[in-house]
C-alpha cells in the first residue's frame, strides 16, 4: 500500500567497495590496506546490484519519502561508482521513473530525479543511449525551467541537468540552440530587473538565474564560432550589469561567463576590441578589493579571490594553472572554458568527481586524458606509502612548518634593513 517502507539509502560503506560492472579493474590507492583480506569483488557486486534494483523498484512506491529517498540513493551510486552495464541494460525504466518523479512528484522530488537524470547521461556517455534519455526528458526539463508555479529549486535542478544532458548528448545542433534559449530567456530576466531597480537585488528568483547562466555558459564551450560570435555580442555588454547583484553567487557566475567570454572573443578574434574596458576593470577591480562592512567575511574572502583571477583574464589574459590529482594522474586546468567544464561536473558528481576522472571514458575524452589507465591490485598496494613512513613524513613537515612560522612571528627576528 502507500506506507513508506524502510529504505536502507546507499551508504558511504557501499561506496567503498571497490567494484564496478565496466572498469572493475580500477581503485584508488588509498583503498588498499597493507594487509586487508581480499574481497569477493563477484559477490559484492551483486549485493551491490540487488540493492540497486529495489531502489529502482522504490522510485515506483506510492510514498513519496519511499520515492526520493531511493532516488537519493541511487544518485550516490551513481556519482561513486562505473555502473555502465546495470546503467545500459535498465535505463528504459530509470528513463521512465525519472519523468514519472518530475511530471509528479513535489519540489524535494523533482529535485531529486532531475539530479539522477544528469548522471544517468554521465554513466552512458555521449551515444544513442542517451540521445534516447534526452528525447524523452529534455521537453519535460524544459517545461519545469519554464514553469512560474514550479518551486525554485525544482526549476534550479531542471536547469542545471538540462545543461549537463544537453552538452553529453547533443549531436543536433538545432537542439543545442534550443535549450540555449530556453536558459537564455531565464537568466536574461537578470538583466530586466537590473534596469527596472538600478541594482539586481538578492531575490528568492537569483538562484535560478545563477543555474540557468552557468548552464548556458557550459553549452557555449561546444558552439561552433559563428554561434559563439553572436552570443558574446548580444551578452558582453550586459553581463556586467549583474555585477552590481546583492547576492554574491550571481556576481561570481557572472564575473567566472565574463572572463570565459573574454577568453572565447580572443580566440575568435586576435584583435579583439571591448570599447568599456576601462569602466569594467574598475568595477572587476573594486570587486577584487572589496571591504564592504555589510557582507559576510566568508563571501568577501571567495569574491576576492574569484575576482582576482577574472580581473587577470581581462585585463592580461591570463589563467592561474589549477593541478587535480587523481589516483596516480594529474590534470591541469589551464584555461576558462576547462574550469567551467570541471566545475560542473565535479558540482553533480561531488566526492565521486576523482573516481570518475580515473575511470569514466566519457569525462576522460572530454578532459582530453586517453584511455583509462588499468592498474592490478599489485601495483596500487606497491604506489602506496606505507602508515609509518607518512606518519614520520607528516611530522617532520609539520615541525618544519611551526618552526618556520616561529620565526615569522617572533618580534626580534630580523626583518631587514629599509633602503
């Protein structure tokens, strides 16, 4: 009947099991014990299976806490775990689901299923499988983004799985420029009421407009040059309206599309010419200093930051090179429209961002990092360094840091003479 049943949700002892349906040959090193007792990979894959088979089967439950509560669960094993072949072989009926939970379901709900439906196209990749997924959910995404009685944070995850889905699967690029509109006429909604009050104001609405924006920023970084000319002259001009926005999130989205924008319009153009560079340095400049009194000290602190490198892009075209490591690789983020594209997945993946890096073939041809790189138990248990050895490395650089740091705070250090 419609009584919630007793949901045991995926759990992070779930997560660590290290097994998986299409690269079971993956694992992070730090997985391994010296001497741990080895596992049956086989029976623990099933158990883990079984698990994921009554979730799917709860997403039909008449309650809806039964519902998103096994929703909630498969979304954690999906951004933990290479599902591919479980993933391919039920995704009619998560497909089915998933629209059922959207079209019916309230705000948590919706929510909920919008974020399953993102990894289901990250577990499948770029293929027919999720060009299917896409033809099916795209309009209902769409409706909801659209929909003035949704919730918020429905709309919010509809918007920012409509991004993520688009640029996975969109080989028609009459649907590209579609769902680019669809997000365009959201967050343009910014720039109107920027002109109606002088100052875009820290609304209830902001946080769907800071969703839309990043999501069509995303689907710009695969637009063929002539598309991503006309959008940089119809948004240049204006973006740097909502820098005068109260809530800080916006004024960081709009300042991270501006810089993108920048590195794009050079690109396309060697001699590229913005005629008020001098007023928006100004304001990208005071942003980068800002001392505000009013605004929390933890929002100055990330604007600045965020602030200084966008004001680098501007003004010197440069990028401050970003390292992510990964198991035994290393990816560089050197440039805009990488860290754009890093950033939103690892916003839907969360801790599982890593593991995929190392073993998603989709996230990896994206990234431009070749083929997964298979490594045996044996090898990863010789990469790891020993408990003693980093315990001994950890206090040595911790004595060398207080030693160091002493010697800056002691009042009769010498601090050199002045010229």
């Amino acid at each position: 009947g419609g009584q919630p049943r007793n949901v045991q949700p995926f759990s992070d002892e779930d997560a660590s099991i290290e097994t998986m349906s299409h690269c079971s040959g993956f694992s992070d090193p730090a997985s391994f014990t010296e001497d741990g007792p080895e596992v049956d990979e086989e029976a623990t894959q099933e158990d883990l299976e079984y698990k994921l088979k009554g979730f799917i089967d709860l997403t039909l439950d008449k309650s809806a806490k039964t519902r998103q509560a096994a929703l909630e669960s498969l979304k954690n094993a999906f951004s933990s775990k290479i599902l591919y072949e479980f993933v391919m072989e039920r995704r009619m009926t998560l497909t089915d689901s998933i629209e059922r939970c959207i079209k019916k379901g309230k705000s948590d709900e919706q929510c909920a299923a919008a974020g399953l439906a993102g990894l289901l196209c990250v577990q499948l990749g770029s293929g027919i499988e999720s060009e299917e997924i896409f033809k099916t959910l795209g309009p209902v995404l769409k409706k909801i983004v659209c929909d003035g009685t949704a919730s918020i944070q429905a709309r919010q995850a509809c918007a920012t799985c409509l991004g993520i889905c688009c640029f996975i699967v969109t080989d028609d690029i009459t649907e590209l420029y579609s769902t680019m509109e669809c997000l365009e006429t959201i967050f343009s909604k910014a720039y109107q009421r920027d002109r109606d009050t002088n100052g875009v104001s820290g609304t209830h609405g902001t946080v769907l407009h800071i969703s839309a924006l990043l999501a069509w920023t995303l689907l710009l970084t695969i637009c063929p040059m002539n598309e991503v000319k006309k959008k940089i002259e119809t948004h240049l001009y204006k973006l740097p309206s909502l820098l005068s926005c109260d809530e800080v999130n916006m004024r960081i989205a709009a300042g991270e599309t501006l810089a993108l924008l920048f590195e794009l319009a050079r690109e396309t153009d060697a001699d590229f010419f913005y005629e008020d560079m001098e007023l928006l340095t100004e304001k990208l400049r005071a942003l980068a200093t800002d001392g505000n009194k009013h605004r929390a000290k933890v929002d100055k602190r990330k604007q600045r930051s965020v602030f200084r490198d966008v004001l680098r892009a501007v003004e010197e075209r440069d990028f401050p090179t970003e390292t992510v490591k990964f198991g035994p690789e290393r990816m560089y983020i050197d440039c805009w429209v990488k860290k754009q594209t890093y950033d939103t997945f690892k916003e839907i993946l969360g801790s599982g961002m890593q593991y995929h890096l190392q073993s998603n073939e989709f996230l990896r041809n994206v990234f431009e990092l070749g083929p997964p790189v298979m490594l045996d138990a044996a090898t990863l248990k010789t990469m790891k360094i020993p408990r003693f050895e980093r315990h001994l490395y950890n206090s040595a650089a911790f004595k060398a840091r207080t030693k160091a740091r002493s010697k800056c705070r002691d009042k009769r250090a010498d601090v050199g003479e002045f010229f």
